[in-house]
C-alpha cells in the first residue's frame, strides 16, 4: 500500500491539489500517515474532501491523531457556488461540535481563547496564510 501511494504521489506532483497535500481519498488513515512520515511540513495537515457529515467528523478526528489539529486549513469548496455558504456553515457547526466534544471529554482544556484561535483557523485563517491572500 505504502509503495502504491508514494508511486500515486510522484506520478501526480505537478497537479496543484497533490502539491497542496488535498486528496480525494477513502483511505484516510493511509494517506495521512504517508504524509505525515513522507512530505514536507507544509504539505501535512491539509484537507481533503469528505463533504458529509461522517467524512467530517472522521477528517477531524484524523488530522487531531495525525497532526497538529490547529494548523487545518479547513474544508474544500467551489467558493464561487451559491451552495458553498450552506456547505461552509455545516462544516463550522460540525468543527464546532467535536471541538465541544473533545473539550468536554477531558481531551482539550477549557480555554476560550485557544479554541477560538484554533476554531478561527481552521474556518479562515489557516487557508489565508497558506494560500497567500
């Protein structure tokens, strides 16, 4: 598996969307611990696309175990669709629930502060300073 996703990699390195790390993939495991062991630190800890409510939760649950869950840079979309405004407030609202679960599970402190930082990250920040804009 590992030498077929390296091979999937290199083959597809010129493509903007390996380059930034978003895959479209059902073998979530797999591919974040590829990237985690094999890529350079900023391709890890980007999003790939599971627009539902289970992929969500499990894209969250994924990057937390796999990576530093405050760099995501959040959710792929066609931001020029008028479907991307339901879509983006479904994902911050589903975020903004396992966050609260984690939080209320003893796996993350009750700090607002923080949990706003890393809320207001992963929903606009971390695409901004990633992207450039």
């Amino acid at each position: 598996m590992r030498h077929a996703i390296s091979k999937l990699r290199d083959s597809l390195a010129s493509w903007w969307f390996c380059i930034c790390g978003v895959l479209v993939c059902s073998y979530r495991y797999s591919i974040s611990l590829f990237y985690q062991q094999h890529c350079a630190a900023d391709l890890c800890n980007k999003a790939w696309f599971n627009d539902h409510k289970e992929g969500n939760l499990q894209q969250f649950i994924t990057l937390a175990n796999h990576g530093v869950f405050g760099a995501f840079v959040g959710m792929v979309t066609d931001s020029r669709s008028f479907a991307s405004y339901p879509r983006h407030d479904y994902f911050r609202r589903l975020l903004c629930r396992q966050v609260g679960a984690w939080v209320e599970s003893g796996e993350y402190p009750h700090d607002e502060e923080a949990l706003s930082q890393i809320i207001r990250g992963v929903c606009y920040d971390n695409a901004k300073k990633y992207f450039s804009l």
